[in-house]
C-alpha cells in the first residue's frame, strides 16, 4: 500500500476560527474513502482544507510526499487534486460542451480535444448531450458533467462533497457507479455523502468526524456494522441497500 494524502494534526477554518480541529488520517492510493458525520461536523470545511479553500490554521496536509498546506487551491489543482464542491457548480446558460470547455482552463490548448473526447468516451450521456444547456439536465447528469470537468485534469485524487445529494435513488446509484469507475482507474477518491450507507457500500474505509473532529476510522464494512453509527447515520437497521 502507498500513501497518497496525509493529514497530521490539521486544524482549519474560517476567519481565524477553527472548525477541524487537528484530524490526522491518510489515504491510500487507489482507495475510496467515505467521511461520515452530521450536518455541520466540518466535513466540507475538511476538503476544503485538503484543497486549501479555506483557512490553515495548523498542522500539516502532505500530499505525494509533499507538504502542500501553504499552497494554493491552482497549486493543488495542478499537483493533481480535484474538488467537486457540495451543490450545483456547472455554467446553467453554457452547454456541456462550453462546460467541458471551461473545465479544461488549467491544461495547454493542444490537450483540449484530446482530453474532451477522453471523458465523452467515459460518460457517454455528455456526448448524448453535448450541444444542451447543463442546465436544463437531470441533477444526476449535471453532477456526472461537474466531476467531468475536474477529471479533464486527470487527477490523481478526486475530493466529491455530496455528489448525490437530491437525486433520486435510482440516479444515486448512478452516481456510485460513477464513482466506482473513476476508482477502477486508479484515482484515489475522498467522498462525502448523505446517502451514507450507499457510500459505505462502495468505500474501503471510512472516517466519521464529529463537531470537527475524528470520532472513528476503519473499513467501511465494520463501520457500517458498528450499532452506534448505524443508530446515529444510517436511520438503524437498515436491511435494504437503496443504492441497489
Ligand atoms: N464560509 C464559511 N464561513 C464561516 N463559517 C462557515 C463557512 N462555511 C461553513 N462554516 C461553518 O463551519 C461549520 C461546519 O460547516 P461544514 O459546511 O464544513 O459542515 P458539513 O459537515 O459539511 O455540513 P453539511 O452536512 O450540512 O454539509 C458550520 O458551523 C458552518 O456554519
Ligand atoms: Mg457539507
């Protein structure tokens, strides 16, 4: 096993204010990883900090050996992390094209087509609708074109906050797909989901942070079996999987 991000005592925030609070954890390559934890635990402010969107505010992100905590998020774009933030991030007036487009700023012109036609090739419903408005697709299509134009940079490690978040179970389950397939191509992958148990499903390990801390990490199978995290995250007993 190789070591791709390391975190060692991060702390971060918001105006000097911290709300991580010294996480250490590190992910190893190829791996997918779920953080678990309720609304307003700090995990957005956790993957901004490992894209350096927010503040620093102490230890250490260590990323291909490197330490990378006073970069840039340009910087870490181009030493190879993507984020796909929580929410709607694709141009709605522009069209899959135009938005693929646009997700190709940080790469030289003669990459362009080359990496474009790279990702039609991977989700073929961009090429289906390549000449519509993003905006006018489902929330799953337009959260496949999102991490589309952070894949366009080839990343070697993607960060996803919520990506299946109001899609139906049917699209959720698409969106796992999508995950597992960026995965099988050796992108070591970092999610955040509120459909917890589908995430567990396709996740080797999961980190469960409360009120901007660590409270557990392990394989995602035991922790989708632990009694307390299943009573506090996955509704109980669930005996169904929704992602299927
Ligand atoms: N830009 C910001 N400026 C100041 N405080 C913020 C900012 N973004 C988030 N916070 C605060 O940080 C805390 C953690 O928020 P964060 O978005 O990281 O949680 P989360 O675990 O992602 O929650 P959710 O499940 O609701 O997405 C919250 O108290 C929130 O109010
Ligand atoms: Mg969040």
């Amino acid at each position: 096993m190789e070591t791709l991000l390391e975190l060692k005592d991060l702390s971060a925030g918001y105006g000097g204010k911290a709300i991580v609070h010294s996480v250490s954890f590190a992910l190893q390559k190829g791996s997918i990883t779920t953080l678990v934890g309720g609304n307003g635990a700090g995990k957005s402010t956790l993957m901004r900090a490992i894209y350096g969107s927010c503040d620093h505010l102490g230890g250490s992100v260590v990323f291909k050996g490197q330490a990378i905590e006073k970069a840039d998020p340009f910087d870490r774009h181009r030493m190879g992390i993507g984020f796909v933030p929580q929410g709607r991030c694709n141009f709605a007036e522009m069209t899959v094209s135009e938005n693929l487009k646009m997700g190709c700023y940080t790469l030289p012109a003669r990459e362009h087509a080359k990496r474009i036609e790279r990702m039609l090739e991977a989700f073929p419903v961009l090429k289906r609708k390549f000449r519509l408005k993003a905006g006018n697709m489902s929330g799953g299509e337009q959260q496949i074109l999102e991490t589309a134009m952070v894949l366009l940079a080839e990343p070697s490690m993607l960060l996803l906050d919520e990506p299946s978040l109001g899609l139906s179970p049917k699209t959720q389950g698409e969106v796992f797909d999508m995950v597992r397939e960026i995965s099988a191509r050796g992108v070591t992958v970092l999610i955040v989901e509120q459909n917890v148990h589908g995430a567990l499903l396709i996740s080797d390990t999961a980190i469960v942070l409360e009120m901007g801390r660590k409270f557990l990490e392990g394989p995602a199978a035991d922790v989708r079996n632990d009694p307390n995290i299943r009573h506090a995250y996955l509704g109980g007993n669930i005996t169904k999987d929704i992602s299927e």
